[in-house]
C-alpha cells in the first residue's frame, strides 16, 4: 500500500522536507511511498504532470494521501489522475468533501457542536448580505470561519465576534478575515455560536484562548489515535469518553477523518468539527512512529 506524499519543490523525486518525517515512520511501519508535486496540482492545475514520478500498476494499488491542503476540485483531479496509473486512494471525492467542508458534515454532528450557520460567497459580504442569518444567535457572541478554515490566531481581529447583532463589528471581523484568506477563501462564511470550554490559557504568540482539545483520526469507522490537540498547555489527564460518540462516528461516510473534540466548562466534550484524515496534521504531541504503526495495523492487517 502507497502513502502518497508532497515531493519537494523542484525536486520531484524526494519527499517534501516538511513530511520526511512521516515518510521515514511510514516507511518503517511497512508501507511504500508514492509523490505528488503539490505545486503542479494547485498552481498549474494539472494532475497527470504531477503525479508523473508515480509508475503505472498492472494491478490495481490502495493509497492513502497524507499531505498540504487541497480544494474539494483538486482533490477530485488528484483522485482521478492517480487512478488512471491504477492508483487508487481510499477517500473518494465526496468522502473528501464531507469531512473538509463543514457545512457537508455539519447534519451529522448537530447536537454535539456548536450552532451554525453559513453563507456561499467568494469575497466580501455586505452586513445585509448575511443579517438575517445572524438573526438567530441574538447577541450572542459567535466565531468565523470558511468552510475549511479560521484566523484563529487573529483571534481579536479577524475570528471572535462579541456580539452577533452589532453591525459594526460584525463587518469589522469579516472583512479582516476575508482579506486574510484572499484566494485561499474556500465555499464562504461560516458562523458559529462561541462556546465557553475549559481553558489552559493562552497562546504564548497569538494570545488566542486555549482549551482542553484533542484530535482523534477515525479509519473504517474505528478510533484509530488520539492526541492533545495543543502543543502548549497544561493537560492533565482529560480525555474524551469516545464510546459516548462510537455510533456517531460509525455513521460518517468517509473512511478516514479526524474529529476535534473540546472539554466545554459544563464538563461536556463537544466536537469542535471534522477533516479528512488525508491532509489533518499530526499534533506535536502525537508520534509519527505511533500514527504509522496504528494506521498499518488496520490497513496492512
């Protein structure tokens, strides 16, 4: 089986340096490794060209791709291109879509996270544009995102919203975000109720709250490894209770995700959101050498 890995810039044979590391565990762990050269698949938009250094299989290959961030569309090409070698990777287009995009997965977890709520858009919305949406969080305080991602680390700037019914910060924060994300802006605007969870403080250079969180990537329906999502803070023991969350996980259609869960101050763990497993990154906290070892025990079983 390939893990397929972003090769680094210019060099299209070798592994980017950024994911060495997961290559050597992967490698150790039993599996062989394929490329993709990420720039050509983002930037010039051409799939075949970039996974050109993969041979072609008599016999069809599973993969899994571990690497950068790519658009639901990319995806879809990298998935397609990497077939046509007889490469097959083991999340389909819409399994990618429905863990990447939260506004995809968001039905199957309502009730364990956050209200939510969206607006499609790929730049900057008027107040009007998005008001009536608002309408349902009161004056509560709420937090932006796209469909994939937040300034989390903007935290003042361009994420928290004190109170969602006052105009003027409400435009103040989205534009920033907007500017922010620039091109990267992925599906629109996400807003979600702000819930208070157990704090650990703040980060030491973005001042954004901390809190209690762990990442816990799924394969086939199984909790496969949990990690503290936070590389500082002090966690002292709390875990979350995963068979509480056992059915509900079995019944997401993708067959490898991760759920980020957060310890809210009433002593709930809620789930933060979903993302593929295939462009998650691993927690400082977390071994490569455990991730790959983990994942061939199911994988290469």
């Amino acid at each position: 089986m390939l893990i397929i890995f972003p090769s680094e810039p210019c060099v299209s044979s070798a592994v980017d340096g950024m994911y060495e590391p997961e290559a050597e565990a992967a490698r150790k762990a039993g599996f062989d490794i394929g490329l993709v050269d990420h720039e050509t698949l983002v930037a010039d938009q051409n799939a075949q060209k970039a996974v050109s250094a993969n041979p072609d299989f008599s016999s069809p290959k599973k993969a899994v791709y571990r690497g950068w961030m790519v658009s639901v569309e990319e995806y879809a090409a990298l998935h397609e291109a990497l077939r046509e070698k007889n490469i097959h990777l083991l999340a389909s287009p819409s399994a990618y879509e429905l863990c990447h995009h939260l506004p995809a997965s968001f039905h199957l977890i309502e009730g364990h996270s956050p209200k939510s709520a969206w607006f499609p858009c790929q730049s900057v919305p008027s107040f009007e544009d998005i008001k009536d949406l608002l309408l349902s969080f009161g004056n509560s305080p709420i937090v932006i995102k796209d469909y994939v991602k937040s300034q989390k680390h903007y935290w003042e700037e361009a994420c928290f919203i004190p109170n969602a019914s006052e105009k003027r910060a409400v435009e103040k924060v989205v534009k920033r975000f907007c500017e922010l994300q620039g091109a990267d802006l992925a599906g629109g605007l996400v807003f979600r109720q702000f819930e208070e969870y157990q704090s650990m403080g703040t980060h030491s250079l973005s001042g954004m709250p901390l809190s209690i969180e762990y990442r816990l990537f799924v394969l086939n329906g199984r909790p496969l490894l949990s990690c503290p999502y936070w590389e500082e803070g002090a966690y002292e023991g709390q875990a979350p209770e995963l068979s509480v969350f056992e059915d509900l996980l079995s019944r997401i259609e993708s067959p490898f995700f991760t759920a980020d869960f957060a310890l809210r101050k009433d002593g709930e763990w809620r789930i933060v959101e979903l993302g593929d497993g295939q462009v998650a990154g691993l927690p400082e906290s977390c071994s490569a050498a455990d991730f790959y070892l983990a994942l061939s025990h199911f994988l290469l079983e």
